[in-house]
C-alpha cells in the first residue's frame, strides 16, 4: 500500500499504474490531489481479473493510501 510520506510527492504530471493488493489494476493520471483522496483519470486498462471495471477516460475519486501506486 501507498504511504504517507509518499502521497506527499504525487505529480499531477506523471502517469501511474494503481494496484490492490498484488492485482494492477489500470494506469491514469491524478488530475486532483487533496490530502489522502485523489481524482484519477485512467489512461490505460491492464489485462486482469477486473479489467471489465474500467474504460479509458475514467475519472474517479480514490482514497490513495488503498492502492499501490508506482510511476510508469
């Protein structure tokens, strides 16, 4: 999971692959930052279990300490 220090240097310009657990989930981008929550806009849908959730274009609010998040 995501820590605090590291919600603290997320970049509204990077693109990042967001996983639960051990399952990537998809790769989007922050438009929104505000404290632990964020808004993400998915960029691309990663072959999986949970691949028929999400569409390109996506955008949703996520609590970020519940994800692994890394740079792509």
């Amino acid at each position: 999971m995501a820590n605090h220090e590291f919600e603290t240097n997320l970049d509204l310009k990077k693109t990042y692959q967001f996983a639960l657990g051990n399952t990537p989930l998809y790769e989007g981008i922050f438009t929104e930052i505000k404290g632990c929550w964020g808004t993400v806009q998915v960029t691309k849908v990663l072959d999986g279990p949970d691949a028929k959730y999400y569409r390109i274009g996506d955008r949703f609010e996520i609590k970020i300490s519940m994800y692994a998040i890394k740079p792509v």
